[in-house]
C-alpha cells in the first residue's frame, strides 16, 4: 500500500508540474521535459516510502479544543507561505495548503492571520504591533513571520522567546533548518529569530549567476565548460572577470556605455551586489559570545579584495554594475552572465539559460558560498504568545512540513525539473543551496545605528570606490558601541 501511494503521489505531483507551469517554460523544451516526468514517475514506482527525516513532534501533543493560532505576517511574506483558501490548485499553492491544512488537523487549532507591512520603512510599525500586544496583556500574536531583518529589532527590546530554551520543541540539528543561520546568530546559545531552508521565499531569494546559454556561446563559451569549472572548484573571479571583459554591444547605438546595451556581466539590481564580497568568503562580523566578537571588515584580506574587485567591477567594458530595472538586461537577451536571485525563473524568458554558483575570490577558497537576497522568511515566538512552547511546535511543524511539500514541488520539481536545461544545470541548484551563508551583521543589521554592516560594503562596491581602509575607519566605533550594547541585552 505504501508504494502504491507513494507512485501515485509523485506522479500527481509531477503531472500537475507539466500542466501548472508549462506556460513558464519554452516550447521546444516541453518534449524534453516530459521525458524527464515519465522518467522520474517510473523511478518513484520502485520507491518503498519518501526519504523524509520525521521532526520530534509528539502525536499526542494537541491545542485545547476550539483554539485559535494568531500569526502576524509580514504582508510580502504571507505570500506562498500561507494561503487564505485553497488558492490556484497549482502544485506550488497545493503544496502550501496541504502544510497548513496538514498543521491544523494534526495540532487541532486554526490559524487565523493579521497581515501588516514589515519590511522597510515598515518594520518599525511591524515591531510596534508587538510592542503594543506585549504591553496590553492580550496575547495578541502566538508567532512572527517577517521580513528578514525585522524580528532582530524585536530581540533588541527584549520581546522575542528563546527558541532554543529547554521548553522549545525547534531542533536546529534537522535538516530543515540552515546550520549556517545558527552558527551565526546565535549568542550564548540563544535564538530569538530564525529562517528554515525549505520554504518557497528562502529558495528564491539565493543569489546565483545565471548564464544566457546561447549568448555565451557567441562568444566561445561552452555551458558544460562552466559546469566543469564548478566541479573542479575552479570558477573564480578572475575566471569570470576574463570572460566577460570584451564581451560588449553598443546595442541601443547611444553614446557610452548604457543600459540599453549588451554587456558580458550585470547585476539584477545594486541590492544584490553586495553578494560578491559573501562570494569571496567574507562575512562582516563574528560573534562567539556575548564578551566576543570581530567587525572582520578591517581585516588586510577584506580591503585587498574590495579595491582589487572594484578596480574589476568598474572598469572592464563587458561588465554593466546593476539592472536599473530588475530582470530586464536578461530578459532582452543584453547579459551573458546576470547575478540574480532564484526567483528570476519565474519571469518569462524566452531562450534557454542555466544558473552556476556565484564565482569564489580564488581557487584557494575552500567552497562556494551563496548570499540571500531580502524578503527571506524569518520566524520569531513573542514572549507573551498565549504558550510559548506550543507556539514552537507550530514553528516546528511549519518548517518540517515545508521541507515534506513544498521544498519538493518548488525546488525538486519546479527547479531543478522544469527550469533546468539538463541533469548538469539542474545539480548547480544543489551546490547553490548546499553553499548559503548568513552574517550575524546582516541579520541584525537594524540594531546598529548606521543599519547593517553589509550595507556599507554594498555602497562601496556601487559606487566603485577606493580606499576601503578609510570608509571603514569612518564607521567602526559606532558599530563597536551599538554591538556592545546589543550583545548585552540578547544574551
């Protein structure tokens, strides 16, 4: 019975991919693609049972009757991570509702969800919800879903539960949650705030280079080189800094360089230009305890790196620095190699393309490492949800059931399946995922005065300055004074 079901469900699940999302793939690849599914629904007849790791979530462990959960959600957030009704029926919206339906019969509540904005010039409002509910006594929230940078203003004030304390039922050694994010965050071994790694707004936003296959081919270079160059731990910076240099086309025929032209390297946007310096290896703080910690941005290696990449960066002709309207170089087929965030397959782009790790700083570096854009899914408990612990549960649960649906559908099946070229385009996914990096820095880049440290980095970089040694200079005692006092009050 097992194997039955287990068949049929992945050949649902797969058909559905063929149906919901032909219309974002080229046509002269659906062919290839249902191949793909007709091979991988015979492999799934072989399979006994799925290979999902189970969480430590008692079966006896339910809600009192009648409960109501009460999420407030980001508004950016709420989007493919909860679902007001059973949405399109598509398998990215089936996955997240059958999670959250899933949720409510095994814990026997119901989520109800309060939606406001929290990112950006929202998230002082966002914080100000919690406030207000900490202060009234009502229990208003039982968990936070926010823009990434918010909940560590929540911390700050002293308004988010441990997630780590001895009552929680979160176990950060499960696959579903990044080993990376706690090792950085984390400050005498308490969480407040935290992201999984299997949720559809954590994939999309990892930060790849994404390559117009038949573009670079123009120009003499091969996609499966680039795969090559990958598995040897080979593709660096220098690497690709030489294959873009003279790749250029004065394609709009205006004066100087422009973006209307067609260049061998480009950025999606400024934001994200900040990745380069994670790529290289660096994060911009390291926090071991509360009375340890390191601002590495005056470290020689990090000035080294900063003005010999902008020296690149600026002056090559085949390198554009960012999209001034995201997406759109790639789109009209003015970029060989476009730094991005994931979520660019769901655009409609109409040649073949393929995404390859973000280039190391040289050969010696001992991995690969992917940046997160913004927009990422963090969660957070407040200290005055109704139980606590109970809410962690749900957390539990929500990151579990994640990496059992949705993780499947969007990055299984809808990446690695349907928006990959072949077997080789679609393993580069896993070297990006299996490489992200978090930095404490960024995480709880609101709690400092001048914001996050990274933002600093990303200026210098946009603006192809020199002389990294004194913009740091300018800014450091402030960001020592605001870490002291932060590590103080989360520890």
């Amino acid at each position: 019975m097992k194997k039955t079901l287990s068949a049929i469900l992945a050949l649902l699940m797969l058909l559905s991919l063929v149906t919901v999302f032909a219309s974002c793939g080229k046509t002269e690849n659906d062919n290839t693609d249902t191949a793909a599914v007709a091979q991988t629904t015979a492999a799934a007849e072989e399979t006994t049972e799925p290979e999902y790791v189970p969480d430590d979530i008692p079966d006896s462990l339910k809600f009192p009757d009648g409960t109501v959960f009460n999420v407030l959600c980001d508004d950016q957030q709420f989007q493919y991570s909860f679902l007001e009704d059973e949405g399109d029926g598509g398998l990215l919206d089936s996955a997240i509702f059958s999670r959250q339906v899933g949720i409510e019969e095994r814990l026997n509540m119901k989520f109800s969800f309060i939606r406001k904005a929290g990112a950006y010039d929202g998230a002082a409002n966002f914080t100000n919800a919690v406030i207000a509910a900490s202060r009234s006594g009502n229990h208003d929230y039982d968990l936070v879903l926010a823009y990434n940078m918010t909940p560590a203003m929540m911390a700050n004030k002293g308004l988010l539960y441990d997630l780590n304390d001895s009552s929680s039922y979160v176990n950060f050694d499960k696959p579903w949650w990044g080993k990376g994010a706690y090792q950085s965050i984390a400050v005498n071994d308490k969480v407040y705030f935290m992201t999984d790694n299997a949720s559809y707004n954590t994939i999309k936003n990892m930060l790849a280079v994404y390559i117009n296959i038949d573009l670079a081919s123009a120009y003499n270079i091969d996609v499966n080189t680039l795969y090559k160059l990958v598995d040897e731990g080979k593709w660096t910076m220098e690497q690709m800094f030489t294959m873009v240099a003279d790749v250029y086309e004065d394609t709009d025929k205006v004066d100087g360089k422009t973006a209307g032209d067609t260049y061998g390297l480009c950025s999606g946007n400024g934001v994200w230009n900040e990745g380069w310096y994670y790529a290289a290896g660096f994060i911009t703080t390291k926090v071991k305890s509360a009375d340890e910690y390191e601002f590495t941005l005056s470290s020689q290696e990090t000035v080294d790196f900063l003005d010999w990449f902008n020296s690149k960066f600026h002056n090559l002709q085949g390198v554009y620095k960012s999209d001034p309207s995201q997406y759109q170089m790639f789109k009209e087929n003015r970029a060989m190699f476009y730094l991005s965030a994931i979520a660019i397959t769901r655009q409609d782009i109409n040649f073949e393309y393929s995404a390859i790790p973000m280039p190391k700083y040289n050969e010696d570096q001992q991995s690969y490492c992917t940046h997160f854009s913004n927009t990422y899914d963090v969660w957070a408990v407040p200290n005055d949800a109704v139980d606590p612990a109970m809410s962690t549960a749900v957390l539990e649960a929500l990151a579990s059931g994640a990496y059992r649906t949705v993780c499947p559908a969007y990055y299984e099946q809808y990446l690695k399946l349907r928006k990959s070229v072949d077997s080789d385009a679609s393993r580069m996914y896993d070297i990006i995922r299996e490489s992200i990096v978090f930095d404490f820095g960024n995480m709880y880049g609101l709690c400092f005065s001048n914001q996050n440290t990274n933002l600093q980095v990303r200026r210098y970089i946009n603006n192809g300055d020199q002389g990294w040694t004194s913009t740091w200079k300018a800014y450091e005692t402030q960001y020592k004074k605001d870490i002291e006092k932060l590590l103080d009050k989360i520890s």
